[in-house]
C-alpha cells in the first residue's frame, strides 16, 4: 500500500508540474491546454449541539486544480485532483488546516463532436442538482453527488428552435477501487469490492440519466428530472433505484437585481444513502431542498430550507431539517467573500453553526 500511495504521490505532482508549463512549450496548432485553480478557504464554528462532543471549529480550504488538454478531431484529456481535509475533526477539537489530502477526482477521455460528447475514466456522473444558493445551500444535497464513480457516460443536446433547449445525459459506472481511489499527504485507503455498499458493483451495473430542458418561453429557467439506479454491493440485498425532479429560475427583476431559486426533490427506494448507502428493502428517503439568491450589483443574500425523510421498516420515521442564511460580496478581480449561519435536525440531533467562507478562481 505504501508504494502505491507514492506512485500516486508522483503521478499527482507529475500531473500539476505539466499543468504549470508554459503553454508554447505544450502545444501546437492541433493541442490546447487549459488550467483552473478554484480555491476556498473556509471557517466553520459549531457553537450549540445537542451532543457537546458535535462543538468545536474547523478552518480548512478546498482547491480543486483543473487541466483539460484538448487533441486533435475532438478528443481531450481532463484531469482534475480535490485537495481538502479527509479525516473529521476530534471531539470538541478547534482545528487549524489539518488532515488535508490530494486525490484524483476525474480523469478521462473526452471526445466531442456537436451535438455529441462521450467520455470514458474517472468522473462525476449526472444525476440530481446538488447546489443549492448559500455556503451551507447543499447540506443535504451534497449527499447524492455520484462522486469519483468510473465507467462511461455521454450527453446529446436536442434544441427544437422556438420551443425549448434540451439536454440528456446519461452514464455507467462503478466506484473507484483503483489507485486513484487513494490520497497522498494524508492516507485514504482505497475501496475494496468486499467493502460492500451501494453502487460499488463487480461492472458497470449502475447508471444515471438526467434530461435538461429550457423552455423558450421562460428564459432563465432549467427544469431537470433525474434517474439512477445502483447496484447492490456485497453483502447488501437490494438495489437502489432513485428519481430527482427539480428546477432552477434566473430572473433581472430590476437593473441590476438578480433573483435566482431553486428547488429540487429526490426519492430513493430500497437504499438510505447514496455513496456509503445502507441497503435496506421496503425504506424510502425523500429530500427536498428549497433556496433563492438574491444579488444586488456586488452584493447577495441567500436563504435555503432542506426537509429530509427516512422511513426504514424496522426503525421509526426520521424527519431531519435545516436552515441556512448567507450574505457576501463578489470582488471585480474574481474573489469572493461570505459569511452564514446554518441550523441542522438531524436524527433528533440540533447544532448550529457559522462560518466564513473566502473564494478565489485562478486560470491559465
């Protein structure tokens, strides 16, 4: 284990001293790079739990570097590695840039050719909307993004001029149980098929399919509904099945003032969870996640309110909830500053936190 977490150590840092290159001395007529940095740095204090053990703060940042190298007849390579923390905080610890690791997070072969795009690797497959307005917005839709998934996907887009712009996307995959499933800086061990849970399958049993469509009518607004479908892992004794519906709405209701909500809603059956999901036949979950953003110039607001229920058949119902307020400002040259406050329910279980979020995005 030790000298493939090296392996992947070197294979990291081979990856971002090509992407530091100049791009003359990486490309010629027929190859392009490209580079993006996105970085956050981010202040969370949990100063009231139901459990005192759930208190204590947490200063880390996420960066997310990006490189696509685009080929000749439509084909490119995109690389992607997250840099975060990958161990939660002790008890009551008050922690200061600890337990950070850097993992692969996408790396695959793209080929494209409108209105046609396949790819093949390591990826983020589509599935449900899994933002929402506010730095706490994706509290619970956090949970069903189909992260570091492997297999193959591709999207066709379907506009019917005067009528609407339409979108389908859909995949196969596994989860990620090869090296790139590691993390240097800080050790991760990778997913083994005995691990069990939901979607990490022997093949490509798993799929996802998502359809976008954009009316012409109402410019601004995005309606998606979603299916996936994951199989059983070992020693689990049901599949999941899933369906996600929701819309987002963009809208100048004066100069200058942009108003922008969102709501989305995702069932699963058979299956609590998504990536570690426990599979349980005849449960259910329904989440529903409601926010709006308002920006005025520079300056924005949001308020977002997440409704998750779990009916298990041997357990009583669970009915977890959370609020969340932010306000912050977006620089000209490209930084952005927040600060929120978020209440969570969560299995008869309250906390509340605030934070401080800075962001910054770089590109080559």
């Amino acid at each position: 284990m030790k000298t493939s977490r090296m392996a992947l150590a070197a294979a990291l840092g081979s990856a971002m001293g090509a992407a530091c290159l100049p791009v003359s001395a990486m490309a010629n007529d027929d190859v392009t790079v490209s580079f993006a940095v996105p970085i956050e740095v981010q202040y969370d204090n949990t100063y009231s739990a139901t459990d005192p053990d759930a208190e204590g703060s947490d200063l880390y940042t996420t960066i997310e570097p990006e490189l696509v190298i685009g080929l000749p007849h439509g084909f490119s390579v995109e690389a992607g590695v997250t840099f975060e923390p990958l161990r939660d905080r002790d008890p009551r610890e008050h922690r200061a840039f600890k337990s950070h690791g850097a993992y692969v997070n996408t790396l695959q072969l793209v080929w494209e050719s409108d209105p046609v795009t396949l790819n093949a690797g390591k990826f983020t497959p589509s599935f449900a909307f899994d933002e929402a307005p506010g730095m706490f917005g994706d509290t619970f839709m956090g949970e069903y993004e189909l992260v570091e998934r492997v297999g193959f996907g591709g999207a066709v887009a379907l506009p019917i001029e005067g009528v609407a712009d339409i979108a389908v996307t859909a995949s196969l995959f596994t989860r990620d149980r090869s090296v790139l499933g590691e993390a240097a800086f800080t050790s991760r061990e990778r997913l083994e098929f005995s691990d069990g849970t939901v979607g990490n399958t022997e093949g490509l049993e798993n799929g996802a399919v998502a359809v976008d469509i954009s009316p012409a009518a109402i410019p601004g607004l995005l309606v998606r509904g979603s299916y996936l479908h994951q199989g059983k892992g070992e020693g689990d004794t049901a599949d999941q099945d899933a369906w996600g519906l929701g819309a987002t709405y963009e809208i100048e209701v004066a100069e200058g003032v942009v108003v922008s909500p969102l709501v989305d809603w995702v069932h699963s059956s058979d299956t609590i969870g998504f990536t570690d999901g426990v599979s349980t036949p005849g449960a259910r979950s329904d989440t529903v996640t409601a926010g709006v953003q308002v920006a005025v110039g520079p300056y924005f607001g949001t308020l977002t309110h997440g409704m998750r229920s779990i009916k298990d058949p041997a357990a009583p119902t669970q009915r977890d909830r959370f609020t969340q307020v932010s306000a912050g400002y977006a620089f000209d040259f490209g930084l952005g500053l927040e600060a929120g406050w978020v209440r969570v329910k969560e299995a008869n279980e309250t906390s509340s936190t605030v934070g401080v979020l800075a962001t910054y995005g770089l590109e080559f």
